[in-house]
C-alpha cells in the first residue's frame, strides 16, 4: 500500500476546505488497515469516510487514514432475514441501492444521505425517522492504539441521537458494518414530509419509499458538487422540561417532540430560520436559502470562515431564545 506525503485534502471534505495531511493512505483490505496502524504507533492518526460530516481549519500533521474496502457479503440468511457484513469503505447509498434492489428493506428511508458505511455508525445517520442504529448488528474495528481488531454488539456501540462509542472515544478504525435487514416490507408512517410525499400511495413499494426519500432531500438540501456544504450543521437540540417551557414563552409556534425520558427534542432549523439567518451570507460563507441547518460554502478555502460564521448564528440563537446549538459536524 502506498502512503503519500502532504496531501491536499480539499477533495476529501465535502466543504472543499482546506488543510495538508502530512500522510495518507487507503487500505483496501483488513490486513492493510492493520498494517499501517501497526507500523505508525506514533502517529496521530485520522479516520476519513468520505468526509461528509467534516471540515478541517488548519493542517493535519499525522497519517490520515481512508478505508477502502468494499466487500458486501452475507454472513445469515433464513425467509425473514439478511444479515450483510459491508467494508467501510464502500459508498452509503451504494450499498442502500444494492439492499433495495434484492428487496432488503431497512436502508430505504437512509437514500442518498452523503457518507460511507464506516462513517455511518460514527455519527449514526439518520433521516426521515429512522436510524442506521436499528439495522446495524456488529461493527468490527482496529483499535488505533494497540492494533487488535475488537467486534462490537449494537449495544457495545453506544448508539445516541448522531452520537456513538466511536464519536466519543474517536480511537477506533472501522472496518466493516453488519447490518441486519427483513425480507418483508410494510410502509409505516414516520415522518410528515415523508408521508406527504408517497400520498395516494396505497402500501409502497421499497423502491416507491427510496424514490420518494430522494426527491424530498433533493428539493430541500443542497448538492454538495453545487455547493459545498456537509448537510446539517448543528444537532437538533435536546431541552428539559424547564428548558422547553422557556422557549415556549418567546417563540410558541417552535415544533417539539416528546423523545421520551424527560426530554424534548426542537428544530435548529426553526430556531436559527426564526434569529434571521436563513439564506444569509457572511463573506463566501452562509445558510442554504431552502433549508437554514446547512451551512454552504460559496467560495472560501478556509475552514475558520466557517467557524466564525456558525459561532455567529451559535451567540445569536442563546441571545434570542436561551438555546445552546451543538456543531453536528465535526471540526478539526
Ligand atoms: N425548518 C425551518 N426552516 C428551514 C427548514 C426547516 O423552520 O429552513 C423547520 C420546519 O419546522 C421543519 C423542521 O424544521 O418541519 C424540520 O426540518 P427537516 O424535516 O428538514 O429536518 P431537520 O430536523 O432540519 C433532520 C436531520 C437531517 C435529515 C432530516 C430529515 C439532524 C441534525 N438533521 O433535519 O439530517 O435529513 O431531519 O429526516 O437531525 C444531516 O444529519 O446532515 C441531515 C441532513
């Protein structure tokens, strides 16, 4: 396998900002992967997907490392039931594709989301009321400190609303994803723009839900090609009781979902449409016009633009309505 030197790693975030990587490489299997991490014990290292959820403001001096695997294989199989086991390097809506093609349902509402099947557990992606969480059985992963292979159980994995084992404790290469998937589909009412959007639809096919998921995200959300961008900026904020009370006075028409446990979840969305920011511009650097949690990209090579931007819309939303917006993507 071959490790590059000072790589520009522009074409590697989907912001297109950029930073220098003292080293790079992509290794297309297991051996590989554990290969390098064996042989730089002292590097610090990076794990990239297809860098979708991140952006860089300065150089990264350390070896960061691409998987490039992307083997689909099946490792349980009865009437019911498939279980995949997918290398990490493989393209998220690929493999989505390939599911909905064999009629294996349980991805279809995740189409077309920007990433790859190692980064999906990461962050737990998720979209129109389901997450990559429930489908997902096993994850194996090279430990970038001691360089063993470790396998990790649904619930090892510490899965969280975008959260995760891997999110917080980011010492971990995955590997490869297994998923679990049903061979029988049944369309359930999740989400309203979904519902809205396979109306007159009696019982849709998987292939009708995958269809109707691409042209809601494609009206709404910004081609990174287009416009650089890495989808929602912030997190959906999670308040108590106390704290949703509190927005209710100052803005009573703010949508809130009961998550269960003492907790509400509101739109950052609608918070930072309602502080004035949807569709404005700071230098090269703003929120879509249709949909105010992306932050795009309209030109800048330089990650602290975007970061003294966000900080911007973060003051003014706590000043206006007492909120505290959490970055979802992740910054280095
Ligand atoms: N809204 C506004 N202004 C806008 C856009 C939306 O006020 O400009 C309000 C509306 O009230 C709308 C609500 O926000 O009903 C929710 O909007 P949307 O359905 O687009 O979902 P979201 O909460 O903004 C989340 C995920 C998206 C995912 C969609 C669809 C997070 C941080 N984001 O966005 O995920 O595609 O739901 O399920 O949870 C991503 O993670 O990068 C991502 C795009």
């Amino acid at each position: 396998m071959i490790i590059k030197h000072n790589v520009q790693l522009k074409p590697y975030n989907s912001f297109r900002t950029k930073a220098l990587a003292k080293l790079f490489c992509e290794p297309a299997t297991l051996d590989e992967l554990i290969e390098v991490i064996r042989t730089h014990p002292h590097e610090e290292k990076l794990l990239l997907g297809g860098g979708f959820n991140l952006f860089f403001t300065k150089d990264f001096d350390g070896l960061v490392i691409k998987p490039a695997m992307e083997m689909v294989e099946t490792v349980f199989e009865d009437e019911q039931q498939v279980e995949i086991e997918v290398g990490a390097g493989m393209e998220w809506d690929a493999l989505v594709e390939h599911c909905v093609g064999r009629g294996y349902a349980g991805l279809e509402n995740l189409s077309l989301i920007p990433s790859t099947v190692g980064a999906c557990p990461v962050q737990n992606i998720g979209a129109y009321g389901a997450e990559v969480s429930e489908v997902i059985t096993r994850v194996k992963a090279v430990n970038l400190k001691s360089g063993e292979v470790e396998v990790f159980s649904n619930e090892e994995c510490r899965f969280g609303y975008r959260e995760s084992l891997f999110k917080r404790h980011p010492h971990y290469a995955i590997a490869s994803v297994t998923f679990r998937l049903s061979k029988s589909f049944t369309y359930r009412e999740k989400y309203t723009d979904l519902n809205r959007e396979l109306e007159g639809i009696p019982n849709p096919t998987l292939t009708q839900v995958r269809e109707a998921v691409i042209r809601t995200r494609t009206r709404k959300l910004p081609d990174y090609h287009v416009l650089p961008n890495a989808g929602s900026f912030f997190k959906n904020p999670l308040l108590t009781r106390e704290e949703k009370e509190e927005l209710q006075k100052i803005l009573p028409d703010a949508p809130i979902y009961n998550t269960g446990g003492g907790r509400f979840k509101t739109s950052a969305a609608y918070l930072i449409d309602k502080a004035g920011f949807k569709g404005q511009r700071r230098g090269q650097v703003g929120t879509y016009e249709r949909h105010s949690l992306v932050v795009v990209n309209h030109g800048t090579e330089e990650g602290r633009e975007i970061v003294s931007f966000a900080r911007e819309i973060q003051q003014e939303v706590k000043k206006r309505f007492g909120v505290t917006l959490e970055p979802e993507v992740q910054i280095f």
